[in-house]
C-alpha cells in the first residue's frame, strides 16, 4: 500500500524473511514496524527494531534490510 500525506509518502510493505538490497536516501527515512522484527545493517552495524518500534535512518545513510526480517512495516519518507 502506497499513499501520501503532506509531503510525505508512507508505504505499508509486508516483510517475507527476504534480504533487501543497500539503498541510501537524500532525506531521512523512518521505519515503523507494527508486528514481527526487521533486522537492518545501518552503515555496517546491526541494528534490530521489533514491534511497536520506531527507528530514524539518517539522511544520506547506508542501510539494508537483513536476512529473516518479517512482520509488516510502515515506511515514511519524504515524497
């Protein structure tokens, strides 16, 4: 699910245990996990996030999503 609010754009993804490749953005970046656990590398460092758990990925900051992360994530990034 895609939609936008303001000049935001959220995104609910479910998440199937599947890595997800490096990606870095101009803007910050938050990661909202409602149920399960996303396991991300943040510029080389574990960083695990469960449920109910908001992480900030920084402007300009390396991150991908790691092997097992499953459950269903709200993304909100700038449009």
């Amino acid at each position: 699910m895609l939609g936008r609010v303001g000049s935001a754009c959220v995104k609910v993804l479910r998440m199937n245990g599947l890595p997800v490749a490096e990606e870095s953005h101009d803007d910050a970046e938050a990661l909202l996990v409602l149920d399960g656990r996303l396991e991300l590398d943040v510029d080389g460092d574990r960083v695990p996030v469960g449920a109910g758990e908001l992480y900030l990925v920084p402007a300009g900051t390396r991150h991908a999503v790691r092997p097992g992360s499953h459950g269903t994530l709200l993304i909100v990034e700038r449009a």
